[in-house]
C-alpha cells in the first residue's frame, strides 16, 4: 500500500423500489466514487444470499478502500497491460468478499472460469480480447455439442461480468462481451420430461439401499421438492393433521439456507406420502422436532453426491433407464398439472415465475376445450355453410 495515499468513506441506506440498498461513498487521494454495495438486510437473524447487514456493508467498505488503496498507489492509471486471469481472480473475489453472494453461485463461477474461460483467454491482455475472440468462442462451444445453449449463455454470462468488473477496477473502455456485441444463442424449453410410471417409480423404491432411500424417493415424486429442500427437511416441518410439508430451508454447499425464489410455501402430502413418512418417524433415533427426516447414521445432512450414486444404483438394480434425481420432480409436476391449475402447481413447486410452469401445460387434458372448439365450428357452420357450399376456386 502505498504512503500518502488518503482514503475515507462511509456507508449509507437509499430506498428503491425492490428495497433498500447499500452504497459507499468514499474518497481516493481526493476523487470521490459513490458505489453500490449490496441489498440492506434490515430485519433480525442472518441475512440470505445477496444480503449485507450494516456490519458487513461496513466490511465490504473497508475492501474497497484497500483495492482503492493499491490501484491509487500503483499511479500507473488504467492497468490495460493486466491478463484476463488476473481479472477472472479480482471477479472471483469481489463477489465472494465484497458482495458476499452464495458460495455455491461463487463455485459455479470458478468452475465455469478455472475449466474454460481461463484455459482460453487467461493469458490474453484484457484489452487484446475482442467480440469476435469471444464470439469465436462460442460457435466452437455450440459445434462441439457438448453443452446446451442454456450452459453456453452462462459462460458468456460470466465473461461479461469478469469484463464489467474489469471495466471498474483497471479502466477498461468496453465489454466485449456485452450482448449487444456477442449475440446469445437461443434457450427453448421443449417441456419434455424423462419420467417414471407408477409401476417404475415403486421398483425403484422397492431397489432402493434402505426404507430411507426409497422414502424420500416418493415423498420426492409425490410433492415435487427439490433434492436440497428434501435433505433440509425437519420433522416439525411434517404437519400429520394438516396434511402439509412446511418447506423452510434448502441445503446447498454444506448448509442451509433459504429455499430457492427466496419463500417459504407449504406442499400438500397425498395419503402415500403420509404413509410412507408415519412409517419412517417409528424408526428408533432421531424422530425429534428437530431432527432431520431425512439423515445420515448420526442424524446429519446427507451427502448429496452420495445419494445420487445410491439412486443410480437403484435404477440399476430395478433394470431401469437412467435418470436424473431432479426428474423425480418432473414426475410431480406432469402429474399435478393433470388435475390442479397451473398456478396451484406454480405454487406447491416454488417456481417463482409461472413461465417455468407453463413447461408443464402440455400435459394438461383439456376435454372441455375440445367441446368448446367442437362448438364453435359448428355454430361457424351454421352462418357461413351456405356461402362455403357455393364457393368456387375457379
């Protein structure tokens, strides 16, 4: 850090419309620089993902201050002579240290940057890369075939945000991976799903390791939760009377935190579902309120990657096709459109935008639109048969 360098700065609270915002405001040897921090986390408890309390906003102030610190004291101005590398690790950091967001979102981040992006631009000078370098980079990615469109603008995603971070700490003039530069190539969802029928879904349940595999397996296809909110899942969140799993918690990365979309909702237990978990809480350990219904030998998590390989060898042994766990999913919610409205579904599967469910429609029968249209044409026939009777193409 270099002397005679002078920084200071504050942190302060704006309302916007999705809520209030941390920003810092802070001096360099004079020049002042106001920042976005991160969402303000007003309420008491731990904040979720994406959130700083006035602590942590104070923290990320104090991060700023020493990047100010180093890059002033560099007077060097704008580093255009720094490689993509460098810039992909100063990312890295600043969204795990300064904007504090979900460490899993983080390790996706470096998955995507230390397998791909740094092997193909990580010795490049951020300023030599170019939208075609990058544009390149993505054709080769779509002709290999290996990853779906949807992986693709992920990696593109990434990249753009490396440069935009670039753009503020080493004085980049553009992002040449801004969408307006490098074109993203087009996500559909085709709303087909690899799902097991009733008889496939009860031998897989029959092959699983224990009567535990093979339950949350069920309660899996039969409420639609995803794998984490089943591993977080607490018996004081199974309601007997009512009927509902209260779905609280989500476990991702080795802990828990809030279910995905952010919201706590309640699922609807069938009887099966009822069934199967009666029988599991007679099991002789941890059946306390807040004892996990589903644990491993001394009542912690589950390993995630260790389930799957049990639920491999599970359709293995049932002599079925293989299959994601998530389809277990799919299975609910092809099922539930059949008889509930799609926003009931959008609901009970925690979707937080109902386009995600509107993947599921085409399973949805709709007898009663077939008499409506039946109808329709026949009162059509009535007003204009006379006409189609008597028209001539020649």
């Amino acid at each position: 850090m270099a002397a005679g360098i002078r920084t200071s700065g504050t942190v302060f609270l704006v309302e916007r419309k999705r809520g209030p915002q941390w920003y810092a405001k802070y001096r360099v040897d004079g020049r002042q620089v106001k920042k976005l921090i991160g969402r303000a986390w007003t309420k008491s408890g731990r904040p979720p993902a994406g959130y700083l309390t006035g602590a942590q906003a104070e923290e990320a102030l104090q991060a700023l201050l020493v990047d100010a610190r180093r890059n002033a004291g560099k007077g060097e101005g704008p580093r255009i002579g720094a490689t993509f590398a460098e810039a992909a690790s100063e990312f890295l950091r600043y969204k795990a240290e300064v904007r504090r967001i979900d460490a899993a979102t983080v390790a996706d981040y470096r998955g995507v940057i230390n397998a791909y992006l740094v092997p193909r631009f990580g010795g490049k000078k951020l300023d030599a890369i170019t939208p075609d370098m990058i544009d390149a980079y993505k054709e080769e990615l779509i002709a290999e075939g290996r990853l779906s469109n949807r992986v693709i603008v992920r990696h593109l995603t990434v990249l753009h945000g490396v440069f935009k971070r670039a753009k503020r700490v080493w004085g980049l003039e553009r992002n040449p991976a801004s969408a307006d530069l490098v074109e993203r190539p087009q996500v559909t969802y085709t709303g087909k799903f690899d799902t097991l029928d009733r008889g496939e879904l009860e031998a897989l349940v029959r092959a699983a390791d224990d009567a535990q595999d093979g339950a949350l397996c069920k309660v899996a296809a039969f409420t639609g939760l995803r794998q984490g909110e089943l591993l977080a899942l607490r018996w004081r969140d199974v309601d007997f009377v009512g009927g509902l799993l209260h779905v609280r918690a989500n476990f991702t990365s080795g802990r828990e935190k809030v279910p995905k979309g952010k919201k706590v909702r309640s699922v609807v237990m069938t009887p099966a579902v009822v069934d199967v978990l009666g029988r599991l809480k007679e099991r002789e350990h941890f059946t306390g309120d807040d004892d996990l219904v589903f644990g491993n030998v001394v009542g912690e998590h589950l390993d995630p990657w260790a389930l799957r390989r049990r639920f491999y060898r599970a359709l293995d042994r049932a002599g079925l096709r293989r299959i994601r766990f998530h389809d277990l999913r799919h299975h609910f919610g092809t099922n539930a459109i059949t008889k509930l409205d799609a926003y009931k579904v959008q609901s009970y599967m925690g979707h937080a935008h109902y386009s995600t469910t509107q993947r599921y429609l085409h399973h949805k029968p709709r007898p009663q639109d077939a008499q409506a249209l039946h109808d329709a044409f026949e009162a059509a026939g009535t007003t204009t048969g006379t006409k189609q009777r008597h028209f001539h193409p020649n």
